[in-house]
C-alpha cells in the first residue's frame, strides 16, 4: 500500500498535466479531504445527537421511577422504603375521604339519605298503636294499677321505642364501615409505587381491614350507648308541659269526665300520642348525633391511625421477613435490569462525545 501510494505520487509530480496540482491529487490527499469533510459534518450533527441521546436517558429514567428502583439489602433502607410506601397509600387513602378522589361523598349519603330512610321506617305506629298502649299499660303496674298516670307504662312504651333506633345505628356503622374497606382496596390500587410488590399490597389491606374492624366495634359500642342514654334518663320536662298544658284549657265542669275517660281509647290514644311525640324528639337528637359518633369513631380514626399496628409489627421484623414483604415480579426484575443497561450505554456514549466535542 505504501508503494503504491509513492508510485502515485511520483506519477502526478511528473504529469506535465498534473505536476502543478501534484499536492492537491492522490488518495492520500482525497482521504484527508473526505475526513476533513466527514468531521465538519459529525461537528454540525453533534447538538441534535447529544440532545436526542439527552432526551432517551431522560425517558430510561422516568421509566426507571415508574417500576422503581432497585431496593437496597441491608434491613434498614428495606424498613424506609416500606414505611414510604405506606405513607404514600395513606396519602390517597385521604385523598379520598378529604375530596381530593371519590368515594368519601359515600359516607355523607350515608348520614343524608340512608339513616334518616331507616329512621321513617320504625315500626312506632305498631309499637304505639291504641291496642299495645293498653296492653303495655296495664301489664306494667302489675296487680297494684297506677295512682294517678301511668308512668310505668310511659317508662315501657318509652324504652321499647328507643330500642328501635339501634338497628338504624347499627347499620350506619356497618354502611360506612364497608365504604372505608372498599376505599382501602381502591387505595392500594391507585398507589404507583405498591404495584410492584404483591406482597407488601396484602398485608397493607389486611392490616387496614384489621383497624377498621376495632373503629367498628367502638363506633357500635358508642352509638348503642347514645341509645341507651336516652333510655336511661328521660328528659321529665317534656312531659310536664305535656300534663300541664291540658289543664290550662280544661274547664272544671269536665273534671269528672276526665276521671271517667281514664281507661277510655281516647286516654289510650292520648298517651301514645305523647310518647311519639317524645320519641320524635329522641329521633331529631340521634339522628344528629349517630353520625358524629359514626365519624369520630370511624372516619377520624381511619384517617389518623389506620397503619399505626402496622407500623409496630413491621419495625418489630428481622431482615429476612423485610426482604419477604419487598418480594416483586421477576418480569418486572428482568425489565429494569434491561433498561439499566440501555441507560449505562447512553451515558457512555454521551460521555465520549463530550470528552472530544471541544478539542
């Protein structure tokens, strides 16, 4: 090769044709014209590669964090990043309840539609109807009848009414109890980062599904206890009014027929009267203070403590059980290593470029 090149060169220096422009011909001189040229145009093009090699390394990267990161080995990062993804399930999990997603709307049907339906629907026309109202009447004096009024059957007829409000209120508990578990699984589903690790996902919702069931049964304890508060100690004053109102309008002259009319239907009829007007005042009041109960107990506490069992039993775990609750899919393990190595050569290539784009 190198004696053909000097043969060549020896052939244009003696051209007569060629002798003048012997410097500018041969396939050495074409050679470092075409490499001149090509290095002009690798130059011109350099900007445009960087930026497209630019933009793919951005691209790996955010695919990188969509899938997350490898997770680190020691039991200590494993712990954090277990703690983080709770955190970031709490985070939509109060989004929905807060108004950021739906579903926490629910809870309010519940307390604006639902209870007051169930209220209406107590069979107090039954319970209170002129036939039981004597019955409950004279049974409650036993062999000894009443003096003067019949409290003990007021007392009766009373606390069986009040009796019927714990079914609504139990099943608002169990209403929103069910719309807060349904709101955990919808939770865990829109978590980005717990899609990678089954798992952790399971033991989220048993453990959420586990804090709900204690707020259930507290929630239960406290509304069955505003009932029966209502049973224990009568508001007195209400029927005062009640006895004394009659007597402002009643003439003397009727005095004996009312002592006639005491085991009449219209005396009957006269103390149901008063008791579903006592129970519908009991109902305004429950119907206002279920829900707030309902809310404290549940809601508030769903939003505050739901993980807080949770977190003691996972710091309590050694580093194999960590490893076990970070477990993901081997699909997914492949996938990032794939994209890891495509992102090591693009940063290769880059570095290259920069290290001979400005000499």
């Amino acid at each position: 090769m190198i004696y053909a090149r000097r043969k060549e060169q020896e052939y244009f220096e003696s051209s007569p044709e060629y002798g003048h422009l012997a410097h500018k011909m041969g396939s050495e001189y074409l050679a470092k014209l075409l490499s001149q040229h090509l290095e002009h145009v690798i130059r011109q093009r350099i900007p445009s590669i960087l930026a497209l090699i630019n933009k793919t390394i951005d691209e790996l990267n955010a695919e990188l964090d969509r899938i997350g990161r490898p997770i680190a080995v020691d039991s200590g990062a494993q712990l954090y990043t277990i703690l983080e993804l709770c955190r970031a399930f709490d985070r939509v999990f109060r989004e929905h309840l807060d108004g950021g997603r739906p579903g926490g709307d629910r809870i309010y049907g519940v307390f604006d539609h639902q209870l007051p339906a169930a209220l209406k629907k107590l069979p107090f026309d039954r319970h209170l109807s002129t036939k039981n109202v004597q019955k409950v009447v004279s049974e409650a004096d036993g062999y000894q009848p009443h003096l003067i009024a019949p409290e003990q059957g007021y007392r009766r007829l009373i606390d069986g009414s009040i009796t019927y409000f714990k079914g609504p209120a139990d099943a608002s508990v169990d209403a929103v109890h069910f719309i807060l578990k349904e709101l955990v699984r919808k939770s865990i589903a829109q978590t980005e980062e717990l899609k990678r690790f089954p798992t952790l996902q399971s033991e989220i919702a048993a453990a959420a599904n586990d804090s709900l069931e204690k707020f259930r049964e507290e929630s239960r304890k406290t509304v069955v206890r505003l009932v029966d508060m209502e049973s224990s100690y009568l508001t007195v004053e209400f029927f005062r009014k009640l006895h004394l109102e009659p007597e402002k309008n009643q003439n003397p002259k009727d005095t004996n027929n009312s002592n006639i009319d005491r085991y009449s239907d219209n005396h009957f009829r006269r103390i149901g009267s008063n008791v579903n007007a006592y129970i519908n005042m009991v109902c305004d009041t429950l119907r206002n203070s279920i829900p707030k109960a309902v809310v404290y107990c549940q809601v508030r506490e769903a939003k505050r403590a739901l993980l807080n069992n949770f977190y003691v039993q996972v710091g309590r775990r050694e580093k194999e059980q960590l490893g076990q609750m970070l477990d993901e899919d081997p699909a997914l393990m492949e996938k990032r290593s794939q994209i890891a190595k495509r992102l090591e050569l693009y940063k290769s290539a880059r570095d290259e470029i920069d290290s001979v784009a400005w000499k």
